[in-house]
C-alpha cells in the first residue's frame, strides 16, 4: 500500500491519498507512491512543490532525472529506471519542484495513512 500526503506550508494537512502497489518491493512501493503524489500535484496545477521522501536512493535517482531532463546515463537503480521515466513530463507541469530526502521519523504521517489504509482494505 502506498500513501502521498499533501501538506500546506503551515504544515496543515490538505489532501490525502493511498493506492494497491503491486510489488513487495520497498523501494518499488516508493517510487509507485512518488507516481502517485506527483501526478496528483500535477492535476491540481500545483505550481511550487517542495516534494520528499525517505528512501534516499529513489530522492536521488529523481534529482538527478528532474536535474538532467532524462533517465539516461543516469545510475538508476533497474527496478525503478520505468517509473522514474514516468515521471519526467510531470516535472515541467510543476514550475517550482524541489526533491529533498528526510529521515523516515520525518514522514511518520504518510506510513501511518498507508499501514491503515492496507488494515482496512482500502485504497
């Protein structure tokens, strides 16, 4: 299961949502949930995002594909190398993006969503 949190600047909580990952992947579920937050972003026309996450190498393998503009000769881990691609277009739909990696204890929000939303079949 994974789980996308939109917060306010304040740091209120806007928007929410979960979604079925269809792999037991951690670093698979991660990148399926960056899919998802960003696309969201990109619908609501969100124009500046600062975007996080706490798996470290799929933070770094997304600044370095929002950075270089491709997937390319870029050292992206093979399991995600086709969703990272996917999220290419959706990077000139926000204006202000900004990746950063937090520590996990840093994103308790988002796995408490996804764990409650997987205890109660939902999605």
């Amino acid at each position: 299961m994974s789980a996308v949190i939109l917060f306010h600047s304040n740091g209120d909580i806007l928007r929410a949502w979960t979604q079925e990952s269809v792999s037991t992947d951690p670093l698979v579920g991660e990148a399926e949930a960056a899919l998802l937050a960003l696309t969201k972003a990109s619908d609501l026309h969100i124009s500046n995002l600062l975007f996080q996450g706490d798996s470290q190498i799929l933070m770094e393998s997304i600044l370095l594909s929002y950075l270089q503009g491709s997937t390319t000769n870029l050292a992206i881990p093979w399991k995600i190398a086709s969703i990272i691609h996917s999220l290419l277009p959706l990077f000139s739909s926000i204006p202000s993006f900004s990746p950063a990696y937090i520590p996990r204890a840093d994103s308790l929000e988002a796995h408490s969503v996804a764990a409650w939303a997987a205890a109660h079949s939902f999605s």
